[in-house]
C-alpha cells in the first residue's frame, strides 16, 4: 500500500509524488521516542481542552501507558500539557493577532477531501471519515485527501484551525505558508490557521496568521496537480524531499552511495569463505540486504536502458526483450481499497468464516537494535 495523501504529508507529495505511487515499497514507519511523546502529549491537550482545563496526573499517566512510554514520566508531561494549555487558553480569551475571543468548535477530526473544478475556480468538498489508530490509514475514496486537526476553533470573525506541535525542531511562524496548514484549511472551510507549538523545556507559544482565498486557491491547484501526477513514475530527488522520505531505501535516485560501493560488495560476496562464528554470520547478513537492494537496483537500471532501445546480450547468448503480462492481485488491503473499509472487512471477514483466508505463524528473523 503506497504512502496515502494527507495533511501532514502534502509537502512532501507537493515535491516527489513517487512514494505516493502504488507499487512503491515504503520503509517501515518507526515512530521514535519523541513521537509517542508528543501522541501523549496530543492526548493530554485534548482533555484540556475539552474539560476547560482539568487533567489528573492519572490521565497522563494512562496517555503515556498508552504508547507504551515510562510511567516515570507522567509527572513532567502532565506540567508540560498544563503549560500548553495556559498558553492556548491565554491565546483564545483575546491575546492572540486579531484580539478576538474564540469558542472551540471540535477537536480531533478525521476528513476526506475532494477537489472539484468549477470554471477556473476550485472547490473542496470534505466529509468526516474512519481513521485506523492502528494502521494510521483514513477510509478515502480515489481522489480524496485525509486530515486530522487538532483544534478548531470560531470567533465573531474567523475560523481558526489550529495543529499542536512538540519537536524542538521546525520553523513554524509562517503557518499560512506551511502546506499542511493549508490543507487543514482547506479541510475545515477556516480563514485563519495557528500552531502551538510547546517544545519540552521551553516556552510554549503559538504563531498565527489568516489564510487568504487566493491562496487555498493556488494551493487547490497544486496539490490537484500533483495528484494526478502519482503513478506516472516522476520522482524529484531534493535534500528536502528525500530527508524523510519513507520510499527512500528503494528509490533509485537515492542510492549513489550504495553504487559507489557496488564493486566492494560484491567482490566481497564473490571471496566470502562459509560464516562459522557469530561475528561472521552477523556480517554475512547484513551484506545480504546490501547485495538486495543492490540486485533491485541493477535490475531497474538495465530494464530502463532496455525501455530505452538498448539492445542487451547476456554471455549465455540470451537477449533482453519486454513482454507485457497480464496479473491479477488479490489481498485484504486490495478489497479494503476498493470496497472502503467497512464493506472490506466484511468482505474479508466472511471469506475468513468460509476458511478461504488461510491462517497461522511463522517466524520470521529481522535486525533490530540489541
Ligand atoms: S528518496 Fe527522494 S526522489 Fe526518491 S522517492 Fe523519496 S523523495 Fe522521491
């Protein structure tokens, strides 16, 4: 299942859409430390928020539970969320730009969302959908985007949608700039967007601007763009684009180092002696996957030339030549995607009740840091 369109991803589709393209394989999605921190974190601002400002130290504590963290530490995250929350509250009772009050409106919402082109203009149509915890997948149909914001909150005037950040890292005082923000925007029909953004260990503050109409319209226009644009097998290497890139590992603009090493590993393939001792074995496996992606690599590069009109003999007299090959797939991410999740699962499970979705384990082995 490619990368899905959402709003915290649109930046990066807006620069390559290949890790968006079907059949691309994506990296695992291994959220560190500060990640589950800032879900916690997330959590705990929610319950502010919602309860006007009450959090036991038992609601962080079972937030921290949640994603598995250290319960020592429920101490410092119920302190950091309260201060977020003063910050926020302050910001809603007028200290903000506009010296307006605002009134929450929701928080936390799943949305779809389509484009329409009505003449020369865009229109953006969302609907609230189903978000998988789990698998951190929204229910789309073709064409839509999902997006979950924080906050959304209403004055006299404006109607402010607003994404809390934890990371120490980031520039965030251009929120009307940031794509994310505009597609929240676009997602909750707001004119205004704001950040919270409380870094533990410093001062929270919230950085907050309006959205004008031309830009959500140009902002339509690109990421439509772009949209249609996933599949057709364009990729736009950048250091900002491959930095967090989850189809990186297998992206054949991405592996100049890898080549670069090419001649070493397999000369060191090719001389191996049979691994004895625990050292060796440990060596010998971590070469393996190098000598796969290696293979992956070589083979997209000859089948490139050869799409090219390269005409390529192998020594054994054999020539390299394209056939298309007709395939039919079938999985349960294939029925959900087609069918939406609700009618998916029932699909599937009611071939599972037939015993024709065979079942069991194995054991597999993986690297994993000791
Ligand atoms: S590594 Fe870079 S070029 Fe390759 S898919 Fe990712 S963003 Fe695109």
């Amino acid at each position: 299942v490619p990368q899905q369109v959402t709003a915290s991803k649109v930046g990066q589709l807006l620069k390559c859409v290949r890790p968006f393209s079907p059949g691309t394989p994506l990296d695992p999605d291994d959220a560190g430390e500060a990640a589950h921190y800032g879900t916690a974190w997330h959590e705990c601002q929610e319950i502010l928020v919602k309860s006007g400002g009450l959090l036991d130290l038992e609601d962080a504590l079972a937030a921290l539970q949640k994603v598995s963290l250290p319960s020592g530490e429920a101490k410092s995250l119920h302190a950091h969320a309260l201060e977020g929350w003063h910050c926020l509250n302050k910001w809603l009772m007028g200290d903000n730009p506009w010296g307006e009050t605002f009134r929450v409106v929701d928080t936390e919402a799943h949305h779809a969302t389509a484009f329409q082109r009505i003449g020369p203009k865009y229109s953006a149509t969302s609907r609230v959908c189903d978000f998988d915890l789990e698998t951190h997948t929204y229910d789309l149909r073709p064409g839509e985007f999902g997006g979950t914001y924080d906050l959304l909150v209403m004055s006299e005037r404006r109607r402010c949608v607003i994404d809390h950040k934890t990371g120490d890292w980031g520039a965030f005082h251009q929120p009307e700039e940031m794509p994310q923000m505009l597609a929240l925007a676009t997602q909750t029909g707001a004119d205004a967007v704001a950040i919270l953004h409380a870094p533990r260990g410093l001062p929270p503050q919230i950085y907050a601007s309006e959205v004008s109409p031309t830009a959500l319209q140009n902002f339509g226009r690109r990421l439509r763009a772009a949209m249609r644009r996933i599949g057709d097998g364009s990729m736009a290497p950048s250091e900002e684009a491959c930095k967090f890139c989850r189809a990186r590992s297998t992206c054949p603009a991405k592996d100049g180092e890898l080549l670069k090493r090419a001649g070493a590993i397999v000369s060191a393939a090719s001389g191996l002696a049979i691994p004895r001792t625990p050292e060796e074995l440990g060596r010998f496996h971590q070469m393996i996957g190098e000598v796969e992606k290696l293979m992956f690599r070589a083979r997209e590069e000859i089948k490139s030339r050869v799409v090219a009109g390269e005409i390529i003999e192998r020594p054994d007299g054999k020539v390299l030549v394209l056939e298309t090959r007709s395939y039919e797939s079938l999985s349960k991410s294939s029925i959900v995607e087609a069918l939406g999740k609700t009618e998916g699962e029932k699909l599937i499970s009611s071939l599972r009740k037939k015993g024709v979705v065979s079942q069991g384990e194995r054991v597999e082995m993986h690297a994993r840091k000791g």
